[in-house]
C-alpha cells in the first residue's frame, strides 16, 4: 500500500502562476523524494531532500520537508505548460535496508498557456 | 534519457497466459526494482535486487510472479497464468547506492493489458 497523501489529487493553473503540492507519509524516513511523469511516461527523478535538512532548491523547485509533521510540499515557480504531468513523492524507510520507494498517490498538474 | 531501458512496451495477452518483461539496468548499477503501477495511483514496490541477489519481496508478488537477475546484470519479470488484475504499467528503475542518496532512475515501463 502507499504511504501516504497528495494534495491536491489535481491542480490546474495559468501559465506563470507557481503551482504547491504537498505530501504527507507515515513512518519515519531516510529522505523524500519527488519525481514527475508525463502521460504514459516514466519517471523522472526532480529532487531529493534528506531527513535532516529543512528545505532543498533546484532551478524553479523548492522542497521543504517537516518530518514533525510528516509531510513535504513542492512549489514550481512560474510555471509552464511542459511543467504539465503527475508529481509523486517518494519515501525512503529509515529501516527499510532495500532502500526502496513508497510513492503517494500523485498530484495532477495542468499549466494552461 | 534515464539509460534504463525495458521491452517491450506494450504487452497484450489474454487470461491464462504467461507473460515475460525484460529491464536492463544502468550499466554499474547494483540495485535494481520493479514496481507496479495502476491508472491513476503512483507506483507501488514489487521486488528488489542487489546485485544478482533478490532480497525483497512484496506481499503484492503472488506466487504467479517471478523474477531474476542472472549475473546481476538485466532482469526479468514473468507472470503466470494471467488475470485481468494484472493490468497495469510495470516500471523498472535501478540504483547505485551512495551514502545518503538512493536516487533511482526508472525505465518507459511495460503496460501490460490482460483481456
């Protein structure tokens, strides 16, 4: 099962407008991660924030991480129409020794031109 | 372009088939995953390899799945006698583990439909 929840399920916005997603997860964790996928694409690996650390740039991409609180929220600065896709985060277990990924259930994103 | 690759793409079988999907990892990678994803909803873990060892495995992996990885290299995932629940996009990705970072970089995928 999934660890946990995405909010909101879908967001939809005008081009150039910033665009938050949160995420919310269960157990405590090594480090979250986000990643986007376009229709019926794969993944692709965005940003990734460790347990200790408060909040994490990359380019348009900001992350913060409460692990008080359990949860993480991804902004997208002035967004774009390819900024369109799916934006999961992703868990690694502070136990878990495979290190795998616990996903949540994804944010819908439409940026209209 | 991840440099994971995964074939085919599209797999249409009926039920009660066998099925087989074949992910070749980056090449100095040592771990590698397989997951499960259902329309609408993020990826769920399936199993775990490192290395040619397979370490991990989910209770979603019925007894009709199995996977591999000889010599550590690619890996295949086969499902027996196919059901209709089987339907779903399954997504490969593979990792080298470094400390503190455990970024994994996944393959196009296989979506599989059972009619």
């Amino acid at each position: 099962s999934q660890q946990g929840e995405e909010d909101p399920q879908a967001l939809s916005i005008q081009e150039g407008e910033n665009a938050t997603m949160n995420c919310s997860y269960k157990t405590s964790i090594n480090n979250l991660q986000w990643y986007r996928q376009n229709s019926g694409r794969g993944l692709v690996h965005l940003i990734l924030i460790r347990s200790n650390e408060r909040e994490k740039h990359s380019g348009r991409l900001r992350v913060t991480l409460d692990t008080s609180k359990k949860s993480s929220s991804l902004l997208i600065t002035a967004s774009r129409a390819a900024d369109t896709a799916s934006y999961f985060c992703a868990t690694e277990g502070r136990m878990d020794s495979s290190y795998k990924l616990i996903f949540g259930s994804g944010t819908r994103l439409l940026v209209r031109p | 372009d991840t440099g994971v690759s995964q074939d085919p793409r599209h797999k249409i079988t009926k039920r009660g088939q066998n099925v087989t999907f074949r992910c070749d990892p980056i090449s100095e990678h040592n771990r590698l995953y397989w997951y499960r994803q259902t329309l609408g909803q993020g990826p769920e873990f399936l199993t775990y390899f490192q290395n040619e060892a397979q370490l991990e495995k989910s209770r979603l992996l019925s007894d009709r799945f199995s996977a591999e990885r000889p010599k550590g290299s690619f890996s295949t995932l086969e499902i027996q006698r196919t059901e209709q629940g089987d339907s779903a996009m399954y997504l490969c990705a593979s990792s080298l583990r470094d400390y503190g970072n455990n970024e994994q970089f996944f393959g196009p995928g296989t979506r599989l439909t059972v009619l």
